[in-house]
C-alpha cells in the first residue's frame, strides 16, 4: 500500500486515483529515483529533493545530498528552496483573482494601474498600448531578459518607481510575438500591489498561500531559519561557490518564492484540482475555472522538444504565468522552469491524469526539466497514467445506442427521430441503405454494444468487433435541443 506522505494536502475535490493506479506509481518510484540521483549527481548540485502529486496529495518525496555544504545537513521535504521563475504563477494567479473580485480587466492597459507607463515612447506610431494580458503572455515587446532579470530580485519599490518612469527600451512592438519578459511579471506584482492596496508578498502570502496551508511558503527568505533553509550554490572551475543571499525586492513577482516540497505539494494539488470542470462546489482560495485561464495562451503557439531522453515535438504556448503544452503521449500538460542565482526547478502537470512532478536543486540554473520528464515517461510505461474522460453524456448514450440500431438495421429507420436536419441532406435514405449494406458485407455482424468514449458531452468515439475486421468510428451531436445527430463517420479496419 503506498504511504500517502503528506495526508490531507488539500480539502479540495480531486481526481479520482484508484489503487492500482497509485501502486503503479510506488512500484515506479524505484525507477524514478534513480532519474532524480542521477541527475543530481551529475548536475553538480549539492542537494535535491522532487515529489510526485496524484489524487490530491503528495505520493512519494524523496531527497537526495545536502542543503549546505558547510553544516552538511541533509535535504528533506520541509527543506526550503527558491523555485526561482516557478513563482510566476502565483503572479498570474494573483491578477486573475483581482479579475475575478472586479478589481482589474485583464484587456485594460497596463498603465491604467501603473500610471508611471503612460508616458511610454512605443516602439512604432502604430504599437497598441501594452495590456495586462500581454504582460501574462510576454507578448509586450520587451527583451527576453534571462539572466540580467534574476540580479534585480532586491531592487526596492523606489528604484522601481523610477525604471517605470523612465521607460524601457523594446525589442518590437507588442502583441506581435512571444519573448520571456522577467520585467514584465515584476510590473504585474506592481499591479497587485497598486489594485489590492497592500504590498504584493503580502497579497500572496494572505489570499493565495496561506488558504492552501503554505506555512512554509514565502518571499523575504530571512524569515526562516538559515537551518531550514537550502543554501544556493554555483558550480564554477569545477568547484562550488556560494551565491549571495537575496532579499526580497520588487522583481520577487517573477522569481522570489521560497517554499518546501511539503507546501509546493499543496501548490501543485490545488492547481490539478481544477482538471476536469465539475459541478462541485469551488473550495479553493481561486475558481478553478480561472486556474484553466492560466492555461490559456496568446495566438503565438511554437514548436518544440520534449524535454529529456525521449523527444517528442509538442505544440506549445505560454499561458499565465505556465507553459501549456500538447503532447502525443502525456497529453495537456502545464509546466514551468526556474532558473536563479543558487537554485534550479521544475513543475510539470498532467491534467489528463491528474498527476505533477516537481523539483528543487540549489545549483544555479539547475532546473531538472528532463528528469522530470523522463519521471513522466517512466510513469507511463509503467502503465500509472490512465486517462481521464468525461462521463457519457444522456444525450450522447442515446444517439450512440440508435447509431448502433441504424448500423444493426441497415436502415435509418430506427434512428430517424434522432437525425439533425443535415443528415439526410448529406446523404439520401436510400444511400445510406446502400452504404451500411456494403459496409456489413465487408465486415459482417459487428457488435454494436461496445463502451462510446465521450470526447465530449456532444461527441465521442467507438470501436466495433465485427466477424471480418473492426470499425471505428466518431459520433457527432448537433448544438440543437433535445440533441441530435449530425454525423455518423467509421473506417473499416481489416484484420490479419
């Protein structure tokens, strides 16, 4: 049985896991923790600790080396890390609640809530006005600013002020392409500032972290202990250099959360919570359904590689402060990478199957992206990642069930009440006699009374077992009411 290591992360509704599933994920770990030693051995980083989240809770933690070299204490769950730009969620996340509370428009110019950026010089006469959208979606035409964003973590609110004031120079005009903007998440921690009316770690901390439990889980670093805290090491001429301690500072919006594996486990239980939409109540400190908006990107979708030892290309776009991502074998997937001065990271979520990894290093830009992608292979050949679907619909299980009689029939007949307006227009009765006759001659009987997998409320797919070969096929309802059938597609699939 697997221990469940951080019992009752979350009181929210979650996906379903049953135990098969989660002792496939502990009969895994063996295998994962080898990727993760390994990684963290050959990385150079003194010490790690990653965690995988199924059904709500933190499922298996493990640490590996030590959180300073000095006192060489060991790394454990409730060691504190950085996670560097992983805390850019919680910006995104932030302005969405202010949305939601009517505070903001996401579609309003920036400068409507940092006036300092009225007197902006755009880079063409005819640039629009950067929106807090943009800023999201780092499509304002700012200059990628990886790594000189990660040294302005300390700059004050004054020194802030006045780089607003003065205007920045831009790359291109906004909403034109996708370009990774540090200075733009520290211009939306101003936002919440100005629109809350309290400073923006203290917004997060009260409306966001502490409703999740994350006692642990904040931005001025100093505030806990030295002994619980991971210290931040570079790898440099083949030996370890301590990186300087940062305070926290205006450009904490982009880069400053410090947490530990037991509070981020929280973190990534509360986002997963909101996969799929669901009639229960919304139990956590943000709708779930603007958790989803976090996933929705500008039109600026990109190729790219899988990360780790197993490539794939995926379609990918930056979303709201998270990378969504479609992947031919995991599915939707949302991630983020952290990269800062004395620390590495990685999240990635499957919301298909209601699973996150994530995890923490304290070697300058030691993210650990491909050991928490190879995890999610491994998990996947180990059979731990079955997909979720939507239940079957009653409209859909009674237009599957006169698709299978129409098919049985070899008329339309049994199903002539059920056909949307288009569907005799597309085809005559009489052609589809003929067609389904053809059909059953090519295959014979087919049994019919096979499972529909909704793809939706309106729509689903099926596979038939007939006496000569296999049909699969699609469904698809009309947008009328009561619904009705508006296609009835198959392809024979012969067998040997």
């Amino acid at each position: 049985m697997l221990k469940l290591l951080a019992a009752g992360v979350l009181a929210l509704a979650a996906l379903p896991a049953d135990a098969a599933d989660l002792a496939r994920i502990e009969a895994a770990t063996p295998q994962i923790d080898r990727i993760f030693e390994s990684f963290q051995k050959e990385s150079h980083a003194p010490g790690l600790v990653y965690g995988i989240v199924a059904d709500g809770k933190l499922v298996h933690v493990k640490a590996f080396g030590v959180q300073d070299l000095k006192e060489k204490r060991p790394v454990g769950p409730d060691s504190l890390f950085r996670i560097a730009s992983m805390s850019k969620a919680f910006t995104a996340l932030a302005i969405l609640k202010l949305r939601d509370q009517g505070k903001l428009s996401l579609d309003a110019p920036a400068e409507t809530y940092v006036p300092e950026m009225k007197g902006w010089r755009y880079p063409t006469s005819d640039s629009p006005r950067i929106k807090v959208r943009d800023l999201l979606n780092h499509v304002s035409g700012f200059v990628t600013d990886d790594p000189w964003g990660d040294r302005q973590q300390v700059l004050s609110e004054a020194e802030f002020t006045a780089m607003l004031k003065r205007g920045v120079p831009f790359t291109r005009a906004p909403q034109t392409a996708f370009e990774y903007s540090n200075f733009g998440y520290a211009t939306l921690g101003r936002i919440v500032t100005n629109v809350s009316g309290m400073p923006y770690d203290q917004y997060i901390r009260r409306e966001i972290q502490a409703p999740l439990g994350m006692a642990s889980t904040g931005y001025e670093v100093r505030d806990w202990p030295l002994e619980r805290r991971a210290v931040g090491y570079r790898w440099e001429n083949e030996a370890w250099a301590e990186e300087p301690t940062m305070r926290h500072g205006t450009f904490g919006a982009m880069g400053g959360v410090q947490t530990s594996a037991n509070d981020y486990s929280r973190w990534i239980a509360f986002l997963l919570s909101a996969w799929p939409p669901r009639d229960d109540k919304d139990a956590g400190p943000v709708a779930r359904a603007s958790v989803r908006e976090m996933a929705l990107g500008s039109n600026v979708p990109r190729l790219r590689q899988r990360f780790g030892s197993s490539p794939v290309t995926q379609a990918a776009a930056y979303g709201m402060g998270l990378i969504a991502a479609q992947d031919p074998e995991l599915g939707n997937t949302l991630s983020h990478g952290g990269g800062y001065p004395g620390y590495g990271s990685h999240m990635l979520l499957l919301t298909d199957h209601g699973l996150g990894i994530f995890v923490f290093s304290n070697r300058t830009y030691n993210g650990g992206s491909g050991a928490a992608w190879d995890a999610a292979v491994a998990l996947l050949k180990a059979g731990a990642l079955p997909a979720t679907v939507p239940p079957v619909s009653p409209s859909l299980a009674t237009a599957y069930r006169a698709a299978g009689a129409m098919f049985r029939a070899g008329s339309i007949a049994p199903a002539r009440t059920l056909l949307a307006m288009n569907f005799l227009l597309d085809r005559s009765p009489e052609n589809w006699a003929r067609e389904l006759t053809r059909v059953k001659g090519e295959v014979g009987e087919c049994e019919t009374g096979s499972a529909v997998t909704p793809t939706g409320a309106l729509s689903g797919t099926f596979r038939w077992t007939c006496d000569k070969g296999v049909l699969e096929g699609q469904l698809l309802l009309a947008p009328t009411s009561p619904a009705t059938i508006q296609a009835f597609r198959y392809t024979v699939v012969p067998t040997r």
